[in-house]
C-alpha cells in the first residue's frame, strides 16, 4: 500500500476525535456517527440517520425560487454531491465539467457566504466517456466536528481541516475504473471510513483509519459472471457489439452503504455490482450475501434498515428486497421475507416512516407506498409535476419530500392515503438529494446551493421566468390556488400527438382554444393564429416568457367569429422549445394592455444549461395524401457559472391534401368534350407546406451582483401555397366572357394599340362549347385573342407566400436585499408575408401578361420598451407596478407592376391587375403606425393562513391616435376546506384596432348569391369615402367586461375546476356585410388606388357599432386513481361558449350575426386516458365537438338560415415505446376514425368542397404518425 500523504496534526485533535468515535451513538434503527443534536446536523448521505429521516422541526412545506429563500450561493462548476451540515457551515463538493479539478466548497449557514473554496486534487486523465450520465463530484462528503472527509471515487479521497481548510491527508491509490465516474459516498463510524469501489475491472470495499487514512481492511469481492451469458440469457442477440461497447459493464456499481445493528450484532452493508454484502466493520469478514436477480448491477440505492429487516434494490432489474440480517453465509433463498418490483427506482433510495416504506420512480415521479414488514401495496400515485427523481427522498415531521431533476420539490403526507401538500418550483434542475435541520432545507441545484427556512428572504437573485400570465405578479401559485381560471399544459402533453403545428397541437388539449382554418382565403391561409371562448384571435394576448409577443401581419378576411383579426402567428413557435404553456382564461387588461379581453396565452421557453432531446417525425393522412415531416432539436448549454443557453430548432414540411369532388360545371364542360379540364379543377384541402423553419433561443446570465440578464430570440421562415376558385374558360367574367357566358370576350389587339379595329367575329357559347368556326377564326387572326388560348381548360391560380418572423428580446432584472425586485426590458418583432401569385393573369395587358406575379407583401413590426418593479411587503401583502411604451406599424410593400397595372384591353371589359389578388400599387403602399404609453399597479392580500386572497389591478393607457383608456380588476380566493375553494373576478377590458385593420386594402374573388358566378369583391378602409358614404367612420377601441366565477377542489389525486364566465363587448370590431356597388362608388374606389374597382362587384369595410354577449362554463379536471397505482391518469375538459349579438348593426347581415354566434361548436369536451403498462405508454383522447354551422357558405351566399353541421367524436390514440436508454419511438393516429363533415350543397356542387372547408377539427380526416425522441 502506499503511505498516505499526510499533514501534522495536533494530538490533542487526533485523541479528540477518538473519544468522540468511542462515543459513537444510535439514532431510530440505524447506526449513526457522533452527532451531539441529529435535529441540527446533517453530517452525511441521506443524513444523520443515513436513510433520510431527521428529528428537525420547523421545516417549510410550500417555498420556491423566490419563496423562503434565506440565501442562494452560486457554487462554481458542477457536482451533484449533497449538502452536509456541521454547526455553522454547510459544505459541498463539485469539479471541473472534464474533471481535471476537483474541489471542496464550504458555505456560512446563516449568511450564505463562501467560507472555504479548496482545491483538493487535480486530476492528469479525468474519465471523459459517457458525459451527462454523472458527474465527476457525485459523492456525498461525511463531516464530524473537526473534520470532513471528500471523496471522489478513483481520483482519490481526503480529510480536511473545517476551520482552515488544511488537508490533513490524502490517499490517491485506491483505483478502479468506474466508467460512468464514482458515485458512492464514504461511510463514518468512530474512526473508521468505509469506502467502496465497484468498477469494471476491480470490485472491493476498504476501511481507513480516519486519524491517518491508513488502510484498516480491504476486501476484494470480484464478480465472476459471465456479461455474455448475462445477455444471451436475458434474449439479447448482438452480444459482441454489447461487449465491445460496455465491457464487464455488469460490474459496476454505485450504492453508498449502510451501518446497522442487529441484534447486538454490527454491520456493513454494502451493495455490490452483482451481490449485496455484509461485512463486520472492524475487521471487514463477509458474513452474509444475496445474490441479485437477474440483471442486478448498476446498482445506486442506499440500504435503509427498519422493522429487523434491511431493504435494498437489486440495480437494472429493479427489485427491492426486504432481507433478514440474521443469516450468515448465501442467505438468497433462505433469509428474503418479501420481494417487489413494480414502481422501483434504479436511482433514488426508498425511505421508511413508521410502518411504510416509501419509494419513487426514476422517471415520470410514480410513488410507491408498501407495508415495511409485508410488502403489501398500500398506493402508487404519480406526482401532479410527474418529473425524473435522481435525489434520494428525505422526510421530516410527517412529510416526505421528492426532489426532481425538473426543478420541482414535492411535498406529500407520510401517511396510508396519498396527499401532496405542496409542489414547490425552482428554475433549475435538483439532482442532488437534500439536507435537512431545524427549521431549514439545504437544497442543492445545477448551479446553486439555497437555504430555505421560514425567515424572510434575504436575497432573491433567482432566474425566475415570472409567470404574469397567472393573473398575479405576486408569488407563482398552482393552478388550483390561483385566483383566476388557469390551464398549465406540460410540453409532454403538447407533443404527444401527431399534429405539426402548435396551435392544432393546443387545440386537441383546451376545449376553450379554438383555431380557425382558412382554406382558400388569400394571406389568412398562411398564419396559424389563436382565440380563446369562440372570441377573434385578436381578443387574445400572446406572451413569450411573459412578454408581449408581436402580431403576424396578416388580416383574416374569411374568418366567421375572427373576421378581420390580426393576431400573433402562434405556429412560428416550435413545441420543443417550450417548458410548458399557460392559459389564462379571464380579462386581462388591466395587467396586460390591449387584447387581453378573452385571456392570455403565455409560451414558457425551456431554460436548461444541460441536456437536450432530438425528435424526429413522419405522417400521412389516411387518404394517402399529405405526407409531413418534422426534426427538431433542444440543446442545453453553460453560459459561463451562473448562466444558460438553451436553443431550438424545428424543420418541416408537408404535402398538400385534396377533399375535392369535381365542380358541376367543370364536369360539364368535360361532358361537353374540353378535354384540358383538370380532375379535379379545385383543391379544397391542406396547403403545401415547403422549407418549414424555426429557430429559438433563451438565455440568462446571473452577475455575482445579483443583476440578472436575460433574453430570448426566434427567427422562423416558411414557403406556403394553396389554390383559388377555378376560372371557367366560358364564362369566367372580365376574363372569358362579359355576358356570363353567353358569348366569349375576345381582345381586339389593334383597338388596344390604337390602330383601328381587327373586327374579331363573335364566339357564341352554347351548351358549354363555343362555336369552333368563330373561335377557329380568332384563333388564326394575330389581331384578335381570347383566353382561351392561353387556357383553354380554365385556370385554377396558385396564392401563396413567404412568412419570415423574428424577434428579439433582452432585459435586465435585480432583486434587492429589502424585497424589492425591478425588470426593465426591450423588445422588438416582425411578421412579414411576403406574397407570390401563379397560375393567373392580368387580363388588361392581353396575351402579353405574365402568367406569375409578385403582388407585395404585408409586414408588422412592434416594438415594447417595459420597466416593472414588484416589492413583497410581506408574505401577504405584494405590490406592483410598471410602464410601457408600445410602437406598432404595419406597412404594404408595392407589388410588381404587372400585378396591378391598368393595361390596354381594360377598355374592352378585361379586368386590370393579378386575378384573384391585385396587387399592391405603388402610390398605395406605405407605412402606418401608432404608439401608445401605459402606466399600471396592482397589489394582492393574502390571509395570515393563506386561506384567502384579494387582488386588484389599475391600467391607464394613452394612444396618439384614441386617446385614454382606464381599465380595472378586482379578484379573489376563499379556500372552504382543505380540498375545496371559490374564486372569481370581474374586470374591464379593450381593445385598440390595428394599424392593419384601420388601413389594410384587399380584393377577393368571392361567389355572386345570385348568379353564383365569381366576382371580385374589394374590403377597404372605413375611412375610404366610399365606406363614409355607406356608414364607415374612424374605428374605436373595443370596450369590454369580464365576469368569472369559480368552484376549485384538489385533495391530491383527483382536482376539478368550474368556472362560469361572461364577456360583454361593446364597439366589437368585425368586417361589415357585402355591400353591392354603385358606378359611383366604383369610380371613388378608382380615386383611391384600387385600379380594379371597375370591375369589382362589392365592397365592405371594418366597423365597430355593435355589441355581444359571450358566457359559458370551463370545467377541468384530472384523476389519478390510487387503486390503479399511480400507472393510470384521467382528464376532462369541457367548454360550452354562447355568444348573442346584444347590438345589432345596421351593416351585419343575418348572416354575418349567424356567423358570429353559431360558427365554431358551443360545446366541446375531451377526455383523455394515460396509461403506463410496464415500459410502454399508453394515451387515448376522446373529442367531442357540438354543432355548428358553416361560416365560410353562410358569407359566400348570405344565407340566414344555412343547414346546422352535425355534432361529432374524434378518437385521438398514441402509444411510447423506449427502444433503447432515453430512446423512445411512438406510433399514433388524430382523428383515427377518419371522420369529416359533410358541407353544405352548394359548396359541393358549385365549388367542388365535398367536406366542410371549415371543420373545427380539420376537414382533411384521419392522420397516422410515427415519431422518434432521443434525450440526453
């Protein structure tokens, strides 16, 4: 052996300590190192007692990153080792991220501050394989008075002085090869320290001597199991590829071991790679062994000892075992009283309480409960955050407290029916298992070390993502506690489904979100925008990370409920990038500003410094058609010590679907003999999706100052093309023909040059075909045209556009010793479409117009400079208030001239610009803008019993162009029991129209009721004077109130929340009626810029005269049944929304006020099912949409009474399968049973629509999806 290196030490030191190891006492059944108050120390893993329990009192139950936080310390590099207490200092260890330096770290447990920072080694070949997998300072330190002693597995151990940080020896050549780096912590008694190595090539535990780090005993326990036969046997078939990846891989372990007494009889027990060991501590003789079963190596638990019986897990094949100490020898069949291995952890240790042994899974945060001396199942529940446990629990006054890696520390009742009393959020990752002491939790995360103790706070520096959109600046509270209606969706639960985008992804999961399809209709095809309670998607706020997220620069002008909306483009964002996303549904204004009248949507981005998921996915719907694709990507990384950057990518695209049936006349034409018809000629259905991308990334950085900055950007791009109404070759009006068909319009090219007349013969139709002499005639003569020539089978145009959206955020944020927290930030963002148009033709410049068109485009772009300051009062009183200064403008860019010239032929009946979409002109493209200031405050009262709450809110806002509007909201919470409690609130609200909406110009090819020919329609300003003339006036904001009222119950497995609701809206904003045009009002058009108004036959405009009424119930609930283990979880969900127009306009029509009230379901519920059988998950969805109406032909043909759409249920089915280590593949189908919705007739008949074009769960049917994750 070689010497240990060692400093002097004073005898008087050395004999100190070993009268305190003669002395050396027990606590509960377990063997414990001296400590003179177990309640104050915490001197080891899993503490004084070694199996988690502690006597410690006054332990805080609900905390969080800024709640109860006495102190947080960045502690340098990474470590997941615990935090060991001995008097006033608090000591931890951690390395360098490639192990070359490897460290000891003391902090002040009053104060926080750092007492020691000591470099114990360096490290010339640190193991650099398998990173992510653990750390190179995992093992837990063991302190006495006087003394701790840091191990760090092969790269060696040390005792150090604790009050000068002195090593008093080391010893360096105790060696084994861990592969996945060390992870059991030293073991104290006396002046005995137990270690233990199990590697892949050697196996033995020693004892040293704690006064001189000499060897006392070491024992060699080598496994001689054979990996192959391992493998083979357990139906692996690539055996060499195994071996030579993982070589005698089934030798290794990690297990920390556990010091008992039984019957008078001490022992060491000491888990192995293949075999649980028990030796006698003072001279290391074996007396006794369990063989594991099966796959039993890599084993991490901790041995717990109760009831005479010791209780240890068996590695991968995770089995727990309950084993009589009594035995000597191979004791595998003689000695084991019980055995379990549903719900047992690889990782984390169980914990036994009284008469219960308590456990939780490594993944998906299941906890078990057992009857210690039976191993009967009392309950198995999954935790509300579920989560990945790789902390060891402890437990303190009746509690249990459950660490998890996503941040959250789980409070439930040690007692025989399953409770959570709290959920306790950090905004970093927890591995490290936590100290415990009077009155404190130690807690340990990736980058800090935090006291939490019922004191006030005396530093806040935190990375806290402040979730405003809870309708509170105070504190975070859960969903149940909150004073408003709040849905908090998990990114699981987002991307478990086959839909693409993020808003079809929301809408399987919120009955109350809605998203409005727009299949041939112009720029609101391209933009995915959201609403809430069957209200515009401009009534709803969009935050990302609670800051205003910028509005796409599209105005909907199909849109039934959202007609004329102009709302944020929610598909830009990619669901890998988000840790969860949070529904507010109640009015918001108040606290948020404009739009927030039916509640706000807040997008939380991930902000891991480590680790990361690659997913890849493929589908089809099950006509065939529409195959997507998608891969994204999360990644975690370090920004210097105390900071992160997490950034995301997604890249996608997807095929065009087709639910077409042939139009009649179309067919007709084909019955007639035109054989250049196409079959069919129009494609209602999925656009084209191409170079689908999106980018996003978070970041954060703490100074050691306390100052926080923080920041976010995204920059997504993306190609879509749909098709318009087919052009009949005909009859198709300024283009084909000017009488509807009777006769073909044919060009006179010398009168269009001003030469004379060519005398063109006249083609009669007749019967679908023009008289072939006649059109033979023009056909031959260079002086006269028709369209035919160009498309003699009609045309179908191709619209289409390029999205580019980005956005940039930064800001700085402090937390003040007194309380007082301030937030200044900037931010800036841009839509832009930028539109392109194929397959058409400027009529007006004859057979010399190009066939594509680059019309323009639309762009908005916002700006937001924000400054909040909240101050904690106490903890029942919180104060806030802020200011902001918005800028928004929106901007049409010119289109290329051919795109809305006015050409020679226009004097003969040709119609100038792209048909189908003019483009913009020159001389009215531009740029408008408006900037608005706001100042607003809020306070909330809570109880001293936290059993009540009251919150109000005050806004004041300032428009350059609208003047002041003042908004308020009172809310409040009253728990009625323990598992029950009523809340509501009632605030104003408002709206301000967009610059978009006020100065946007648009023409659309519509249907005439009438004739039910196409047409050109044109929607302008309400400022135009044609619109004056017709009633339009300057728009005005929207005014609103919202009332909401509800019923919450939560006692742990099952929660429900009912809430009621009403939104009165004054002044709504909504397109008008179609309104037929005069010569006169087309020559005004003309006046204005719009070049195709001579052959336009309606027009509208936006007008805000009327008023409606929304009210409704939510009700959400999950359930958990105890029953079935915690493997099966229930959710419902229901919406039922009913909107009246209160006001009626006279510029609405009946069908306007139909589309309004009845366009999207008044009731939609789901119910889900999660099941987990073994590896495998399991989750069905039943959705059930009401009846409704069809907006899209109740416009086109102004029909008052349009046929009712029938109520549905859509089956939604996914099931996970791992594949391998954090490798999963899933395999599932939306809409499984293909359902669609009939349209109405005349869609069917006159435009080809065989499905609604405006199906509230998609009109394209079924899609079957498989997808691949991969995390790290």
């Amino acid at each position: 052996m070689e010497p240990p290196k060692m400093k002097a030490a004073p005898s008087i030191l050395i004999a100190a300590v070993t009268v305190v190891g003669a002395g050396a006492t027990t606590f509960g059944q377990s063997a414990a190192p001296p400590s003179p108050d177990p309640a104050r120390q915490w001197n080891q893993f899993r503490g004084p007692t070694g199996d988690g329990r502690t006597p410690a009192t006054d332990v805080p139950i609900a905390f969080g990153a800024g709640q109860l936080v006495r102190w947080k310390t960045p502690i340098h590099d990474e470590g997941w080792s615990s935090p060991v207490v001995w008097g006033e200092q608090v000591w931890v260890t951690t390395a360098r991220e490639d192990g070359t330096e490897l460290f000891a770290v003391a902090v002040d447990l009053e104060s926080g501050e750092i007492v020691h920072d000591i470099k114990v080694f360096d490290v010339a070949n640190p193991q650099v394989a398998w990173d992510g997998h653990n750390t190179h300072a995992t093992p837990t330190p063991v302190i006495e008075e006087g003394r701790i002693y840091v191990h760090f597995g092969s790269y060696g151990t040390a005792a150090l002085d604790t009050r000068t940080g002195e090593k008093l020896w080391e010893r360096r050549d105790l060696n084994t090869d861990h592969r996945v780096r060390p992870a059991s912590s030293p073991v104290l008694s006396g002046d005995s320290l137990f270690l233990a190595y199990d590697g892949v090539d050697r196996q033995f535990a020693a004892a040293l001597d704690t006064r001189t780090g000499e060897t006392l005993w070491l024992r060699n326990r080598e496994v001689a199991t054979d990996f192959g036969e391992k493998l083979r046997a357990h139906g692996i078939t690539d055996i060499e590829s195994v071996l030579a990846a993982k070589p005698n891989d089934n030798r290794k372990a990690y297990a920390t071991s556990t010091l008992i007494e039984h019957e008078g009889q001490r022992q060491l027990i000491s888990p192995a790679s293949e075999v649980t060991f028990a030796y006698d501590p003072e001279t290391g003789d074996e007396l006794w062994r369990v063989v594991h079963e099966g796959w039993g190596w890599n084993l991490a638990c901790r041995p717990v000892y109760a009831h005479g019986l010791v209780y240890f897990t068996q590695g991968v094949s995770r089995l727990l075992v309950a084993v009589d100490p009594a035995g000597s020898g191979d004791v595998t069949d003689t000695h084991i009283a019980w055995s379990e291995s549903r719900g047992t952890p690889e990782i984390p240790s169980p914990i036994i309480v009284d008469d219960l042994l308590y456990m939780v899974s490594d993944t998906g945060g299941v906890v078990t409960a057992l009857d210690a001396t039976t191993g009967e199942r009392v309950w198995r529940a999954r935790l509300p955050s579920g989560g990945d446990h790789w902390a060891s629990p402890v437990a303190a006054e009746g509690r249990i407290y459950l660490t998890s890696r996503d941040g959250t520390v789980s409070v439930i009742s040690a007692s025989r029916e399953f409770e959570v009393l709290a959920e306790n959020e950090f905004d970093e990752s927890l591995t490290a298992s936590p100290a415990v002491v009077d009155g404190a939790i130690i807690l340990r995360s990736e980058g800090h070390l935090y006291r939490i103790s019922g004191e006030e706070a005396e530093e806040h520096a935190h990375f806290d993502e402040q979730i405003v959109v809870l309708g509170s600046r105070a504190h975070a509270r859960s969903v149940t506690e909150s004073q408003v209606p709040i849905d908090a969706i998990p990114v699981e639960d987002i991307t478990r489904q086959g839909a693409a985008t993020l808003d079809y992804q929301l809408r399987n999961l919120i009955p109350s979100f809605n998203v409005a399809t727009h299949p041939i209709s112009d720029a609101a095809t391209l933009v995915r925008p959201a609403s809430l309670r069957n209200l515009a998607h401009d009534h709803t706020l969009i935050l990302v990370n609670g800051k205003r997220r910028h509005r796409s620069s599209v105005v909907a002008w199909f849109g039934g409920v959202t007609d004329g909306a102009q709302g944020p483009d929610i598909s830009t964002i990619p669901a890998i990038a988000l840790q969860r996303v949070e529904v507010l549904r109640d009015g918001a204004s108040a606290q948020y500003g404009s739009d927030a009248i039916a509640g706000v949507i807040n997008f939380l981005l991930k902000d891991d410094a480590s680790g990361g998921s690659i997913e890849l996915n493929r589908g089809s719907y099950l006509a065939g058609d529409g195959a997507g694709y998608g891969v994204a990507g999360n990644f975690g990384l370090p920004m210097g010590e105390n900071g992160f950057a997490n950034l995301s990518f997604e890249v996608g695209g997807a095929d065009p679907t087709s639910r077409s049936v042939q139009r009649q006349d179309a067919a007709a034409l084909i019955a007639a003999g035109n054989h250049d018809v196409l079959q069919p000629v129009q494609i209602w259905g999925n656009p084209r999706v191409e170079d689908d991308v999106k980018l996003f990334a978070n970041i954060g950085h703490e100074s050691d100052g306390g100052l926080e900055f923080y920041g976010f950007a995204n920059y997504a791009e993306k190609k879509m093309t749909e098709g318009f109404f087919f052009r009949n070759p005909n009859s198709r009006q300024s283009i084909y023909s000017l009488d509807g068909g009777e006769t073909l319009l044919i060009g006179d090219v010398l009168r269009a040059n001003g030469m004379g007349s060519a005398n063109c013969p006249v083609v009669p139709v007749t019967n679908n075909v023009p008289d072939a002499d006649a059109l033979a005639q023009v056909f031959a003569d260079p002086n006269c045209f028709s369209f035919q020539e160009i498309a003699p089978g009609g045309f179908t145009p191709q619209f289409g556009g390029w999205i580019t959206d980005g956005a940039i955020v930064a800001g700085f944020r402090r937390s003040l010793d007194n309380g007082f927290t301030w937030d200044l930030s900037a931010s800036l963002g841009s839509h832009e479409s930028d539109f392109f148009f194929m397959n058409t033709v400027n009529a007006s410049l004859g057979p010399e117009t190009p066939r594509d068109f680059d019309p323009g485009l639309y762009e908005q772009e916002d700006v937001n400079l924000n400054f909040d300051i909240s101050y904690s009062v106490s903890h029942r009183v919180s104060l806030a208030a802020g200011a902001e200064w918005r800028d928004e403008s929106f901007r049409i860019g010119a289109g290329g001239r051919p795109s809305w010239e006015v050409g020679p032929y226009a004097e003969q009946g040709f119609i100038p610009a792209s048909n189908g979409f003019p483009g913009f002109p020159d001389y009215t493209a531009g740029t408008w803008s408006r900037e608005n200031v706001a100042v607003y405050g809020d306070v909330e009262w809570h109880g001293a019993d936290d059993r009540w709450g009251l919150g109000a809110a005050l806004r004041v806002e300032d428009y350059d162009v609208f003047g002041n509007t003042t908004n308020g909201k009172l809310s409040f919470r009253r728990e009625l029991s323990e598992t029950a409690a009523i809340r509501g609130g009632v605030s104003t609200g408002f709206r301000a129209p967009t610059p978009g909406q006020q100065n946007a110009l648009n023409v659309q090819t519509t249907i005439d009721p009438v004739t039910l020919e196409l047409v050109d329609s044109a929607t302008v300003p309400s400022t135009f004077i044609a619109a004056e003339l017709r009633g339009g006036k300057p728009l005005e904001p929207e005014e609103s109130v919202h009332a909401t009222a509800g019923l919450v119950i939560d006692n742990g497995p099952f929660t429900l929340t009912a809430d009621v609701f009403n939104v009165d809206i004054d002044d709504r904003l909504s397109l008008s009626q179609v309104i037929t045009l005069t010569e006169d009002e087309r020559e005004l058009l003309l006046s204005q810029g719009i070049t195709s108004a001579r052959n336009l036959s309606f027009f509208r405009f936006f007008i805000n005269d009327f008023s409606t009424r929304t009210q409704g119930i939510d009700l959400v609930s999950t359930w958990i049944p105890v029953a079935f283990d915690g493997d099966t979880e229930f959710s419902f969900s229901l919406n039922y929304t009913d909107t009246e127009v209160t006001k009626d306009s006279a510029l609405l029509s009946p069908a306007d006020v139909l589309s309004i009230e009845r366009g999207v379901p008044r009731l939609r519920w789901n119910v889900a099912v999660g099941q987990q059988m073994g590896p495998v998950g399991l989750l069905g969805r039943l959705s059930y949409y009401g009846s409704w109406i069809d907006y899209y032909y109740t416009r086109l043909w102004a029909d008052a009474a349009p046929p009712v759409q029938d109520s549905a249920f859509i089956f939604d089915f996914e099931a996970t399968i791992p594949i391998a280590a954090d490798t999963t593949v899933s395999v599932g189908a939306q809409n499984m049973f293909d359902v669609l919705a009939s349209a109405p007739a005349p869609l069917v008949e006159v435009l080809g629509s065989r499905y609604s074009p405006v199906t509230p769960w998609g009109l394209s049917g079924g899609y079957y999806y498989a997808r691949l994750n991969y995390r790290w």
